[in-house]
C-alpha cells in the first residue's frame, strides 16, 4: 500500500505515502495505545491522534475510495465506526453507508 499513485498509507513512522514517496507527516508519531482517528468529506482525508488534528490533509483523492486498515508484526488493532473514543471533528458523524435507491 501507498506504492501507487491510487493507494495512500499512513505507516508506523507517521509518514504518509502514495506512489511510493512521502506526502505528508504526522506531527505526532502515534505510539502504542494511541488512537488514529481519520476523516473524509470527499474533498481532503484528514488525520488525527488521540483527537488532535495532524494538521497533514490528503487531497487528490478521486473515484471510488475503499479504507483499509492492517497491522503486521503481531501487533493488536480495534476498530470503531461508531462509539468514539474522541469526540469528533465539528460537521462529522459515524461512518454512512452510501447506497443507491434507485
């Protein structure tokens, strides 16, 4: 992931990349027991740890957009798509699932 131009990963160092070079850097490297909060408005993907904004957005974001989260290295991830730990930002809510009435 983020080795391509349509793939985009925030790894362990708080570095973001796509297509294989850095984008953007977290200004707070997330430790362990950190919580890693991302918004998207489908204009910019925003980053925040423990509920502060990083301040990094992603834009040149287009098409379709499939999240994806993993670990390696034995470590633990918990998800939540609703329930949060940290309020969130002002003009969000839990995640929506887009469908088509038509």
């Amino acid at each position: 992931m983020g080795r391509s131009a349509e793939s985009w990963v925030l790894r362990s160092d708080g570095k973001v990349y796509s297509n294989d070079e850095e984008q953007a850097k977290l200004a707070d490297v997330p430790q362990e027991g950190d919580v890693i909060g991302i918004s998207y408005d489908h204009v910019e993907m925003n980053f925040y740890v423990n509920g502060k904004n990083q301040h990094c957005p992603v834009t040149r974001l287009k098409g379709t957009f499939f999240p994806t989260f993993y670990v390696d290295d034995g470590a633990v991830m918990d998800v939540a798509f609703k329930e949060f730990f940290f309020p969130v930002p002002p003009g969000y809510d839990a995640i929506m699932i887009e469908q088509s009435l038509l």
